[in-house]
C-alpha cells in the first residue's frame, strides 16, 4: 500500500537519480568515453587507415569488456571448428598458435589490435578450447560436486575460485589453493 501511494514520488527520484548517473559519471567518464569510442569505431563504416591521434594513457585503453567479447567469440568459433577439436581440443598451451585465424574483426578497433593474445581470459573456454569438451565436462563435475557438499567455509571458498576462472585463469596459487580446499571438502565427506 505505502507503494501505491507514493509511485509519483518514486519515480521521479528514480528519474532525477538516473538523470544525475548519466550526466556526471564521476570517476568513471574515462571509461565511459573509451566504452562510447570503441561503440563508434566498431559501427563506423571508415575504410581509410589514419594514425592515431595522441591520447592520454586513461582514454588510449579499450574497454575490457570489449576486448573480453571479440576474444570469447573467437574462442568459441576456434572450439566449434570440427569434431575433433570440439572433443579433444587444440592441445595444451597451443592457443596462441591456433587462435589467430578466428580472431574476431572488431579486435582490430582496440588498443590491443597488434596483441598476440595468449589466453581467451575465461578458464572454462580455454578448457574447451584446448583441451575439448570432455575436460570441461569433468570440470563442471568437480564444481557440481563441490556445490553438493555444502561445506560452511568451503564451499564458499570454491565458488568464488570457480567465478573469478569466468573473467581469468587460475595461477599457481589459486590453483594450489583449489586443491586444497577439494581435498579438504573430500576429508570432511569421509568424516560424515
């Protein structure tokens, strides 16, 4: 009832909050003018190639959520290729070797356009990738399977491994650290 009352009012702080979060993005209006450039050069139908003008470091970055889109894209095209890398994949720490022909056009708009890219910077693409889908089934099993524990601590613990693999790769410590807290998860099932 308090809502229905007060829609008036609710909507117009909700209007004049938005007005205010566009107009005066804060800290944030680098990466919203790099963000609004890579829209504009990836939609501009320029076919002459100039030199870049010279740019603060700040606005000379591509949004990496840009850059992340083209590169999972590829990934993708890379892993679907035929049936064989789709099963098997390209093979271990072969990506930088076997992505550049699916590299997606709009990379070429980027700060990153002359970057060999080592990694897709999503672990769970990087598994079909290069070690095809079988890898990556096993993988989401271990994930089911921790999920169904329910540890306090642990659990926790793993999502926040198994999220952070979505944006990154695991390094030695956190893969160190994903071990650790399995074989904890597996002490602590033995125990019940």
């Amino acid at each position: 009832m308090l809502i229905r009352e007060n829609v008036r009012v609710i909507v117009v702080i909700s209007l004049l909050s938005l007005i205010i979060a566009i107009t005066n993005p804060g800290i944030f209006s680098g990466k919203v003018n790099d963000v609004l450039k890579d829209v504009g050069r990836t939609l501009s139908s320029v076919t002459a190639v100039r030199a870049q003008e010279t740019q603060p470091a700040f606005e000379a970055i591509s949004d990496t959520g840009f850059i992340r889109a083209g590169l999972w894209k590829g990934t993708l095209w890379l892993s679907l290729k035929d049936p064989r890398t789709l099963l098997l994949g390209t093979g271990p720490e072969t990506f930088p070797y076997e992505f550049p022909p699916y590299r997606e056009n709009s990379l070429n708009y980027s700060s990153e356009w002359d970057f060999i890219f080592n990694k897709p910077h999503n672990y769970y693409l990087e598994l079909l990738s290069q070690t095809g889908i079988l890898s990556l089934a096993i993988y989401l099993l271990i994930i089911k399977r921790a999920w169904k524990s329910r540890h306090p601590y642990l659990t926790p613990s793993l999502t926040g491994l198994f999220v952070t693999n979505i944006f990154g790769w695991p390094v030695v410590a956190t893969a160190l650290l994903f071990w650790i807290f399995l074989s904890f998860m597996e002490v602590e099932n033995e125990k019940n």
